[in-house]
C-alpha cells in the first residue's frame, strides 16, 4: 500500500467480495487511496486467484482489480474465523459483498447484524438480478443479467442469434455504479449520521443502458419493436461499422458530416446526389451507401490511412482497433489509458488505467496488489488490536491462511 | 422537483451538458435530489430535445435523462447569457460540462477561471478521448471511444467485421463514472477545502472494461491475440447464446453446471461420456456441444420453457428477452427495473429506474423532467437574486429563453 495521500484516504472499506462485479466497486475506492480489506475465504481466497496466471503462477486477473488493497483470509467456516470477520465491521466505514442474496444474513451479517455491531454501517450488496423480485434468487453471471435486460438482444444481425460482447462491462459498470451508491450514503452519513444499505443489481444496471429501446417501445405502444440493426445504427447513414482491406473502420458520416465525408472521398457528385445527398434517403438506400464507402475504403493499404484522410476533413472516425493495437498507442500510453505494473511477483505487464483523473493527484500512484493473505498480521494488530501470540495461534488454527501468491 | 428528502438534497450542480454521457451524470444526482440546474443553449436547448418525441411533442429522450432537473435557457452567443451562466458558478458546489476539449475555455470558463469564481469549485469534464493526449481534439461519439478501446473488437464473429450494440452504454457508463469521480472530489473537498478539476473520457471508461484482454496480451508478449469469439465464450464450454424455437436462451453450462444441464437434458449419458464429461474436451468440442444442446432445446415450443425446466435443475440461464417481453415482466415490475413515468405534457409511458437502490429512501420519488427554460425564472430569482424587472428585460432580449415542451 501506498502512503502517498489520494483523493479517498482516511476512508475504511471491508471487501467482502470476490469474481469481479464486487470487487470492481471497492477497486474504485482503493484506487483512489481508501483503505481496502479484502477478506478472501480460505483456503484458496478470491477464485480469481487462479485465473490469468501469466508469470510465476501470479493471477494477473487478481492484481488488475486488487490494487492497494489489504489481503486478510480466513477460514470462513471456522465460527471464530467468521468472528474475525465480524468484528472488523465495527471499524469501517462500509462493507461491501456479492454474495447471491440471503448469504450474508445466512452468515449471520445481514444489514440489520451488521447495524447492530456498528449503528451507521454502510453496507453496499451487489448482485446478479437484485435482492428484491422473483428473480433475485436465480445464480448470477454477467450474461444471464445482461439476457434478462434486453441489452443482449441489441447486439447483432436481426436475423441471426444474437452476439455477447467479450468483455466484462456488465460486471465492472456494476462495480462502479456501486461505488456512486456508496459515496452518496456515505455524504448522507456524514451530514446524518444515519447509515444505509445499498442494493445494486447487474439487470439495472443493464437496463438502464436502454438509452430509447425502452421508452419507444412503451409509448408507441409496441408500433416500434427494438431490436439488434447489425453493425450501423438504425436512424442516420452512414453510421457505423466499414470493412476495409486489414480490419475495419467506424465511420459517422450523417446529418452534417456527410459533406465532409463525400469530400474525403472525393466525390461531390454525391453531395448533390438526388439520392445520396438526402438524409432520409440515404438512410433508405443504406446498402448501397455501405457499398460505395467500403469500395472506398478497400483503395487504401490499411483503415488507418484512410482515418487519417477523413480526420483531414473532419469527419468523426476512428479505426477499429485490436487490444494488441492499443497497448503501445500513444494517446493510450500519454493519457494513462494503458498503465505498466510492476508487480513484485508477475514483474511488468500492461492492464488499463483507473478510469478517473484528479487534477491534485498522480493518475498512477504504484499501487500493488496483495498476496493471500499478506495483512493478516497487519491487520489484526493494528485495526483489532490482537496479540502476536493471539494472531499466532489463529494462524496455527489455519483460520487465519497465507499464501505464496 | 419533489420537496421530499432524498439521499444527495442540499448539493448543487450546475449542468452545462447536453447528449447523453454529461446528462448521464448529472442524472444520477438529480434522481438522487441534488439540486441540478440544466443550463440549455437558447434557442433550442439540449440537442435531444428533437429526438424521440413521442406524445404531444415531448422529447422522451430528454424526460429519460432530466428527471428532477432544472432548467435554465439563455443564449450562449451574447455575453449577458454567458455571463449569467458564470454567475450561477459562485452558487454551486459542482460543474459538469461535456463540451470538446478546449470549448469551455474558449467560453472563457476554464477550470482557472471557474475557480476565480468560487475557490473550491468541483469541475468535472467528460469527453470522449479525454483532455489530455494526441487524440484528445478528435470529434467524440460513443462508437468512436468504443472502436479506439478495442471493446468493438471483441464483439462478433471472429471471421467477419464486429457489431456495435444498440445501446448507450458507453455513453451512459461514462457519466456513472464520472459521478463517482466527483462524489469522491466533494468528500475531499469537505474535509480538506479543496476543490478538483475531474476529466473523464469514454475511452478509459471503456478500456477498462477488457477484465483480461489487456493484461494477456501483454504478459503473454503477444502470444495471447484477444479478439471476439462469437456467441460464446472462449475459456469454458458450454457457455453462450443458444438458439430455440422462439428466441435464444443464454446458458451457461460449464465445470459443476454440466452435471445439472445433463440432467435438465435427461442425458445422464453425457455427464460420463469420454469427450463430453470432460472440461477441456468438452471445450475442444465445442460446436458438437452447441449441437447437442439446440437440438435439445427445439424440441420445446418455447425457450422460456426450457429454461424452466433448465432452472428445476440449478443450471444458470435465461431467456434472451426481448425490450418488449422486459416492460411487463414481473421481477422488473415489482423491482422497479423499469418504472412508468406520469409526465405532464407526453403523459404515462415507461422508462428504465434508476440503478441504485437505498434502504432509507424511495425507489422512485416521482420526479419530472423540465420544459425548455421553465425554471429561468425561479433560479434567476432565487439563486442570482434577479428582479422580476431584471429577469423580463432578459427575456424581452431573447437571452433568457422559453419553450413549450
């Protein structure tokens, strides 16, 4: 952990969460100098300990989401284990857990528990489906959140099966939108005194993206069906994605950039165009519009020269870029997009960057991630006050664990 | 604007955005009852405005994202508009604007000069590629951040050009984002006195959505090529979007969850088979896998009975659900994932919740959105101190501006 003064220090936060839509919320706090513990239930700690173990059996999964937070782990089925637990709550100023609902209160730590051990709790719960609803029993993962909220239907051919993007956003959007619940209750909580518990959901959170799927299909009264338009947006041309000669190119060349397009490609004639120089139009004709861009867009070598003549017209595009493509990019490596860790186990490898930049403090303070258990010592001592003799004794138990990485 | 209490009341924001990613932001503080102040640019206002008018001329685009919002409209090109709008900056704790770089100090409203303004002023500036680094000055949409993140990459079919999802996700995660930056700013302001200047870009909200595209690519020095997968997922099988009769359900059948398809199957045969029961065969399988599966799942008239009988058995899945099978479904009714709003000028029509829930407050206090200019008057007056003689002069020099809807 870093001693440098952050935005968050001073701030306690018990992470009691594992996978990643949890620990995607309080990686905010951490990342912004709160004072993270994570406990992780032994023997093994975090699942992801074992996944993305790239250089010296390190989860490189586990660093990206752990920085500067504080590993303690506990036999979570030893009662004094759990005991350990509880009394860490008395000294935070909010707990986090993604548990599947009713966990928690199985554990004997449900919001009114933990309350009782310290009466302004903050407690921040994050699911699947949500703890409330006939659905929020059901076994979550990210795409069974993002099944349920229509998001997936949104994406790809109509008359094809839909397509999951290979990325964690439901789960980290969720963490992060967690974050925002925690800070207002904790604003609230200061200013009160009282504390809150704060029940966040994959499926909302999804939801919520439906910028006017929902909306439209409501007040039309089901006239407007919503669904997935391919690979270009359904109410302008063109807009969307252009197949080039090595990879591809988005391209937004409606409304007041068409003219800026046409003059990229040189082509006045479809400027005045009875057809193609119409909104509307070229909107009914789009195949034929995707036709005429992309044989364009095939006279280049690479997308990239072909970006980089419509940016002389101000056109708004980009290149289509591949995760390898962006790593040494260097708008990604000047604005901190991308960041180097060196981590003390794995050695150097790149992962993104916190995603929020404080004008008074470093975008990259240096955090490192914790190995199983690496506070256990730390943090009995100085937060619970135990004994090296009782913390010994914990350990000989094997309730309290560590572990090499 | 309701007079209940809620979570955020006392803080006040001055919103100088329009589109989607800045009003994403202020959203969550208006729905959380923070005071916001919309300043629109006369004589239209926000862009959106014009979009998804649906009932009586009434933006519902705009309703989803100004709920509890106030609005003031002046003229941005006259100095005395531009003035008022400097003016309300003594009288707020925050100012989120997502103008391109360098607009807001063109308006001569820099963080410097906002600070001149009020010392511990929290400015927060969304983009699209951030304010700082080469591709800073590009022209901003959503699909151009997501195509630069390598996050459009990983969408599709390996072998053909992505698909961008029909949703706003990136825009709308952006300003999620952007909240808990500023959250985190107005904590350390109160404790400290300080103030904060917040730039937040869609490309990093993006980026660090690859949960282990970017840290593979990189340990593994390029041996690992992150891209799309198709349907389904590339570590694990059987794990994706399978096709049915009616519609796609997402399964995810993999490790401990195979024992349970198999037997929602009745196919006790596969869990002991030689290819099929194993984790790694099976993914080397996988397509005979999917096979076995969509074979399996067309024989139901229905994939929702599928999943019915799949949910006997514990298996995690769900129906692909369209937006309209959302809107009346029981668990996004009762859970408030999606809520009916009664607006005074389109009427009642549905639209997604808000994404956090708080013990100790409504889900849904019933707030409405703004008509153009409507609280010109009531903020003139209440915060700048303005006489009724002042403010109509404004109003007869067309800087303070008026709509109907």
């Amino acid at each position: 952990m870093s001693s440098q003064p952050n935005i968050l220090t001073g701030l306690k936060v018990l992470d009691l969460t594992r996978a990643l839509a949890g620990p995607s919320c309080t990686r905010m706090f951490a990342e912004m100098g709160a004072d993270v513990i994570k406990v992780e239930a032994g023997p093994g700690g975090d699942m992801v300990r074992g996944m993305s173990k790239i250089g010296n059996e390190r989860s490189l999964y586990l660093v990206q989401q752990s920085l500067n937070k504080k590993s303690v782990c506990v036999d979570f089925h030893n009662p004094e284990g759990l005991a350990l637990v509880k009394e860490l709550v008395a000294h935070v100023d909010v707990v986090v857990e993604n548990y599947k609902p009713g966990v928690m209160a199985n554990m004997g730590m449900s919001y009114e528990e933990l309350k009782k051990i310290k009466s302004d709790i903050i407690m921040c719960s994050i699911s699947a489906l949500g703890q409330t609803g006939p659905l929020s029993s059901k076994p979550g993962y990210d795409y069974i959140a993002q099944a349920y909220s229509g998001v997936t239907s949104m994406i790809g051919d109509p008359n094809e099966a839909p397509y999951i993007p290979c990325v964690g956003l439901g789960d980290i959007s969720t963490g992060v939108t967690a974050s925002v619940g925690v800070l207002a209750a904790l604003r609230y909580r200061d200013q009160t005194g009282k504390g809150q518990h704060v029940d966040i959901g994959l499926l909302d959170v999804y939801y919520q993206y439906h910028e006017v799927n929902v909306h439209q299909a409501s007040a039309s009264k089901g006239a407007i069906k919503p669904t997935r338009t391919g690979r270009h947006v359904s109410y302008v041309a063109p807009a969307g994605v252009f197949q080039g000669n090595d990879g591809c190119a988005m391209i937004m060349g409606f409304l007041h950039h068409w003219k800026d397009l046409c003059a990229s490609m040189e082509r006045p004639d479809l400027l005045d165009h009875e057809i193609y120089g119409n909104d509307a139009k070229r909107l009914e004709h789009r195949d034929e519009v995707i036709e005429i861009i992309e044989t364009w867009l095939k006279g280049f070598p690479s997308v990239h020269d072909a970006v980089a003549k419509m940016e002389e017209h101000g056109v708004p595009c980009a290149p289509i870029l591949t995760v390898e493509e962006t790593i040494n990019h260097p708008h990604f490596r000047e604005r901190g997009t991308v960041r180097t860790v060196d981590d003390p186990i794995a050695g150097k490898f790149d992962m993104p960057g916190h995603p929020i930049r404080f004008s008074d403090f470093p975008d990259d303070p240096g955090y490192v991630a914790p190995t199983l258990g690496q506070h256990n010592q730390e943090v009995l001592s100085e937060v619970l006050g135990k004994s090296k003799e009782e913390i010994d004794a914990l350990a000989s138990k094997g309730i309290l664990i560590e572990g090499p990485n």
